[in-house]
C-alpha cells in the first residue's frame, strides 16, 4: 500500500530504533563529540547507552552535540520528493538548536530540483521523550487516515499542550551549559539542591528546588498531576511518557509508582511507556534525568 505521507523527525525525538521502524519514521540523527574533534552520529556510530556510559566514566568531561546538517536533511528527503510522497518533518524546539533550519534549507535545494515534492517542516517547540510523543501523534493520525493537511493543521493545534516536567542528578551540567541559570542562581553552593523544571513552548522554567531525589521526584508527579486537574479534558486524550537517562531500573521503579499514584488519585490509564533520553539533550541535564512528558493526542479530534 502506497503511503500517502511520511514523518521525518531530528533524532532529539529519542524514540527507540524499533519503535521507529514499526511506525515507518525516519529519524535524521544529530552528532555528539566528548572531544570537540570527533563527532559521532547518535545510534549510528554511538549507542545512547555507550554515550552515557562515556559521561558516568568521563566525570568533569562536558559532552557536546551538533544538530544534523543540511546535507543530512536532503538525503533523507529526497527519495520521498523522487516518489512524490509528501513529508512533515518535525523538528526540536529552534530555542535549543538550529536543526530546523539545517531542515529549511535542505527543502529549499530539494525543491529546486523537484519544484512539485511537498514538505511541511514543523517546530516541535518540544524536544526529547516528548517530541517522541509528538511524533507519534503526527504517525496515528496519518495511520487513521487524516490527510496531509488535517495532520499538520492538527499537530500545530496540540503542541502547545505539551509539557516535559522533571529533574536531574544535580546542576552541575545544567549550570556548565547555562540553560538554567536563574535556577542555579538560586541553589548557589546549597547541598544536595536540585531543581524541578518545566518545559513548554520550547523554553525552560523553574519550577522549585529542594533536596534529594525522592523529594524532588515527588514535586515532579505533583506537577503532572496539577496539569491534569486544570485540563477540561480527560486522562484518556493525552499521551504521558517517562523520559529517563542512564539508570533504567530508576525510570521503570519511577514510571511503576506514577501509574500506582495516577489510580489511587481516580485516573484510569493501563500503561506509561518509558523512553531513554537521547545525547541531545543529556549533555545539558547529565546523567539522570528522570520526568514526565505529557501532551494532546491527535486522534479526538478527527470527525
């Protein structure tokens, strides 16, 4: 069956390999250098695993990443303009990165060559677990048969509702990359002080500070559960995902007890899925992020 769209993503949507073949997504994937000179694409020349690893190992090591390159984008769209199948490319939030851009100018060369190819290139305003989400929304919606249009008018309507709420092992990497640095201003030399952030519409926010990681986490699943109690819409129209780094039993032992609170609280939801944050972004939270990303699902509202 001939494919009446496809949905390229930037790999800051950190949506698992198998997951993406499954759902017939390419994802063009952005570079990471623990050395400024080698850059290596993730899950291409480096495993999201390796690449944390390197960062637990490599302790006052600062990793960076490098969104894809013009290059990068036209390669991946160019077999889709050959065939005339339109494309929505979905990108990380432009406040994080260039990577849209790199994507612009990549349509412009394709449609010199193929002036009729269509290619609608989105800002997520979103980045990580939750572009993934955001992503998977755009796939629904073209597998329940919405059309080109109706998709990406949909997928601008949603993603203002989309929010990342979470934490990290410390602020050492936050206050090294400077993107949070009121909330660094604040904890000043204070032991053990983390922060809660949120993200939304592409930019971040503090959202508190307190000690340890069971206390933090726990301001975490209070802000997931004061966005669900302001929305006039049920529990059933948003995607959650929990978003963690290198410490997997952490997400699941995390994801276990946020579905436990969400029913104690009267919430009916079967399952979280949990999704490894990427090298994108860990290079400026660390090693262990861990939190929530909510948003609107794009289904309800097809007629």
């Amino acid at each position: 069956m001939r494919e009446t769209f496809h949905i390229i993503s930037d790999g800051s949507c950190d949506l698992p390999t198998a997951l993406v073949q499954e759902k017939n997504i390419t994802v063009v994937p952005f570079y990471v250098s623990f050395d400024e000179k080698q850059y290596l694409k993730e899950k291409v020349d480096i495993s999201v695993r390796d690449f944390y690893q390197m960062m637990v190992d490599k302790k006052g090591v600062y990793p960076k990443s490098s969104m894809p390159s013009i290059e990068d984008y036209e390669e991946a769209f160019l077999p889709f303009a050959q065939n005339d199948i339109p494309v929505i490319c979905i990108c990380i939030t432009t406040k994080f990165s260039g990577s849209m851009q790199s994507a612009l100018n990549a349509k412009t060369l394709i449609l010199e060559k193929y002036p009729h190819a269509e290619i609608t290139v989105i800002d997520a305003t979103i980045n990580t677990v939750l572009q993934g989400q955001y992503v998977l929304e755009a796939a629904s919606l073209r597998d329940h048969g919405a059309s080109y249009e109706d998709t990406v008018a949909r997928l601008e309507t949603i993603k203002g509702t989309g929010r990342i709420f979470f934490t990290v092992g410390n602020m050492e990497y936050l206050k090294h990359g400077g993107r949070i640095g009121k909330v660094a201003a604040l904890a000043g030399g204070a032991l053990d002080i983390r922060p809660i952030i949120t993200l939304k519409q592409g930019e971040i926010f503090p959202s508190g500070l307190d000690r340890g990681r069971r206390r933090t986490l726990k301001k975490v699943m209070s802000l997931l559960l004061e966005y669900l109690q302001e929305s006039p819409l049920g529990i059933e129209c948003y995607s959650i995902a929990v978003g963690y780094g290198y410490d997997r039993e952490e997400g699941i032992a995390f994801r276990d007890q946020a579905l436990s609170v969400l029913r104690e609280k009267g919430y009916t939801i079967d399952e979280i899925p949990l999704y490894q944050i990427g090298a994108t972004i860990a290079v400026h939270t660390g090693p262990y992020p861990l939190g929530f990303g909510i948003i609107e699902r794009g289904l309800p509202a097809l007629p």
